[in-house]
C-alpha cells in the first residue's frame, strides 16, 4: 500500500469516528434519528477523499453506530447514498455548491426511499402504517443540517487557503 492510501485510509478512519461520535448528537424526527455530522462527513469525504472512501467511511461509521445503539439500520441508506452522489458529483466537477446538493439530494431522496423497505422488511414497520415518503422528510432535515456545517468549513477552509493545500497533500504519493 503507499502513502497515499495510508493517508487516505488514516483520514477515512478519522472521520468515521467523528461521524460515530458526533450520532450522540442526534435528534428523533418522525421515527428515525437525524444526524447532521454523519452528512458533514460525508462532504468533507467527498472534497478531501472521493466518492469509494465517503461511502466506505459512511457504511463503517452506520455498522459502529448499529452495534454501539446510536443509530438504527435507517443509518445505512441515509449515510451511503448522500456519500456516494456527493463523492461522485465531486470528483467530476470539482464544484462545492454542487456537491452539497448532491449529498441533500442523496440522502433525502436515493435514502429516503430506500429507508421504506428497510423499515418494512427488517425492521418490523407495518407497511399500512408507514408512508412511502415517510423517511424523505426527516432525511432532508438531518442532511441540510449536516450540508450547512460542512458548507461553513470547506468555506473557512477555502478562504485559510488549507483547502488546497490538504487535497494536494492527499493525493501526493
């Protein structure tokens, strides 16, 4: 392995535990439990690391949350579909207004309604008593939260000029 994956990977890790970690902060909306760090991660992944190492980092933060009990199985799509469209639309346009819409977009639509079956199939969740779009809503509100928190660093970071240097820095080997 070389440096640049080492690095790559360290950082992954890092982040993972920031997400699990930052879950203690997380607030019920409408049965499922929103948590805003998860999404900043997922960003920050996507800007510094690319679309395989957020959504890696998403799937291992979502196992940690699950066997700890801070999050539920809802955890999975709602972290790994935001990480992989915002990884994607960043690796190939480079734009962060882009890739915060992205990530929303990702989680609240793509997890949103993958979170159905999920609720129905393994969760117990009667399918009568549960919306289709039930988990579209509470997804959006965690995902902008966790848009608007990373959207304020990247910028902070941008304006430092860190930004740049850090992505350099990751894919140098």
């Amino acid at each position: 392995m070389n440096k640049t994956n080492t690095r790559k990977l360290a950082i992954a890790g890092v982040f993972c535990a920031v997400a699990v970690v930052g879950s203690l902060f997380s607030f019920p909306v409408f049965g499922s439990k929103c948590s805003p760090f998860q999404h900043m991660v997922n960003i920050l992944c996507a800007v510094l690391l690319g679309p395989v190492y957020g959504v890696c980092a998403a799937f291992a933060a979502s196992l940690i949350r699950n066997f700890l009990g801070l999050g539920s199985l809802l955890a999975f799509p709602g972290s790994m579909f935001g990480a992989l469209v915002c990884g994607v639309i960043y690796a190939k346009t480079k734009k962060t207004g882009e890739t915060l819409a992205g990530e929303v977009f990702g989680t609240a639509v793509l997890g949103g309604l993958c979170a159905y079956p999920i609720a129905v199939l393994f969760m117990g969740q009667s399918a009568a008593g549960l919306a289709f779009y039930a988990f579209v809503l509470p997804f959006f509100i965690s995902t902008a939260g966790g848009a608007a928190i990373s959207a304020v660093l990247i910028c902070s970071l941008k304006h430092a000029g860190i930004l740049h240097t850090m992505q350099e820095t990751l894919d140098r080997p």
